[in-house]
C-alpha cells in the first residue's frame, strides 16, 4: 500500500493526499510537479527512474489506511543530477 507521503522530497511543498499535483517514482519517493518538470526533468534523483503521477486514496479509507505523516526532505544537488541524466 502507498505510504501518501505529505511534501515534496526537494522543495518541501505540501502533497496533501488528495493533490493532482503528487509524482512517485517506482520507490514511491514523491515530489511535486514543478520540480518533477522544471528541475528533475521526469527522472528520479534516487533510483533514476521516471515518474507518474500519485493516486488520490479516497477519503473514505483514511481512516482505515492513514496517508503517512513521514516528512522525506532531501533537496537534490541539481548539478550532479543533471550531470547524471546528461550521461544517460
């Protein structure tokens, strides 16, 4: 089950679980769509993988299946990601 998690792994944005605006990668590691578009270019800093967009729980199961209130905030160093996915 996705963990839902609540912001944006770089710029710290706030995901709530019901956003259009919510990206995983297959490891769930989730970011906003700008910073997917605009400074990841729809690759993943940490697997390398693409991204698609999140699933909205409905709001029904919440309270059976709680979204997660672990903060991931790890800002990617934009040049060695960029140098990376250059390589590719």
């Amino acid at each position: 089950m996705l963990e839902i998690r609540p912001t944006c792994e770089n710029c710290n944005d706030s995901l709530p679980y019901n956003t259009a605006n919510a990206m995983i990668c297959t490891f769930e590691c989730t970011f906003c769509a700008a910073c997917v578009e605009n400074i990841l270019h729809h690759v993943c800093p940490n697997c390398g993988g693409d991204f698609e967009k999140r699933p909205i729980r409905p709001k029904e199961l919440l309270k059976k299946y709680p979204v997660s209130t672990n903060i991931v905030h790890k800002p990617v160093d934009i040049e060695a990601h960029l140098k990376r996915i250059q390589k590719k």
